[in-house]
C-alpha cells in the first residue's frame, strides 16, 4: 500500500468521525429541542435556549458536514459533459472539478476567519438570555470549514498524484462521481 493510499484512507477515516460525532450532536440537539417543547406545552417549563443551540448547531453540522460528504462523493456534480467522455477525459473532469471546489472552499474558508477574528477582539456575545460568547459557535463554524479546506486540498493532491502515476481507478474511487454511471 503507498503513502499516498495511506494518506487518503487516514483522511477517510477521519472524516467518518466527523460524520459520527455530528450525528450524535444532532441526535442530541433533536432530544434538547423535543424535551424543551414537551416541556413548555405540558407547563414543566422551558429549558431555554433550544432556538439559538439549535442555530449553532446546525452551523457547526453544515460546515464539518462538507468535507464529509467531499470525501464520500455525495456533492452534486452535473455530469452531462463527463458521461460522453472515456475515461482519461472523465478523470481530467474529475480533477478540474475537485480542484475548482478546492478553490472555493480555500475562498471561503480564508473569509470566515475574519468574522471570528473581530468575534475574538470584540469579546462578542448574543444577544439572546443565554449570552453565549460568539467565539465559541463561530470556531466551531470556522473549525468545520478549515477541515473542508483542508479534506479538499488534500484530496486534490491526492487525485493528482494518481493520475500522474496513471492510477485512474484509484483516482475515479477516490474523487469520481461514485453514481451508477461509474460502475
């Protein structure tokens, strides 16, 4: 098995983590909010605050969610191009198309820090009863687009050294777009 194998069933792995840890975090979240509404109709009360944690968390699962589904293909891709091509064609797509989303999210990723830098310096809370200092969601939120950038570039060389090393399988498994057209 090459380092470049090992590199990418590490990030893989590393990935579906991610993926466990946010669903439990959603799992969580559902029962916090289901407790929280039983709670304020039946007059237990409310928890509070199961809005704004809800909001958060579902930032925190969009951003870390990313680099997920990048790495099990679940993207959308229009293909209408890359179907009619053989497969050096669609490899080369492949790579146009993970290295134009690699850009994107590097973009993205470098104009988020910004919002959490002025958070930090701010000492920034919400404006909610719960007062949360900002800093903490929005870390979470950078943290979950700083991992899709760096599942992306990482995927990007890792497809490019497949296909400089003409190892076009191992490219279309790890960066194709894994729908039956492929198989």
């Amino acid at each position: 098995m090459s380092r470049i194998t090992t590199l990418e069933g590490a990030l893989r792995r590393a990935n579906r983590l991610v993926a466990l840890i946010l669903g439990v975090a959603l799992v969580a979240t559902v029962l916090f909010v289901l407790i929280d509404v039983v709670g304020r109709k039946t007059g237990w009360g409310s928890l509070g605050g199961s809005d704004e944690i809800s909001g958060y968390v579902m930032a925190a699962v969009a951003s870390w969610g990313l680099a997920c589904a990048l790495l099990d293909r679940a993207h959308v891709r229009i293909d209408l191009i890359r179907q009619r091509l053989r497969a050096g064609g669609q490899a080369l797509m492949d790579l146009f198309a993970m290295i134009v989303t690699n850009g994107v999210v590097l973009l993205i990723a470098y104009y988020c820090w910004p919002v959490l830098q002025k958070t930090l310096e701010r000492g920034s809370r919400a404006n909610t009863p719960l007062e949360t200092p900002l800093w903490i969601p929005q870390g979470i939120w950078f943290g979950g687009w700083a991992w899709f950038a760096l599942s992306a570039t990482a995927l990007s060389l890792i497809a490019l050294v497949y296909l400089v090393q003409g190892r076009r399988t191992e490219l279309t498994a790890s960066i194709g777009l894994g729908s039956e057209l492929d198989q």
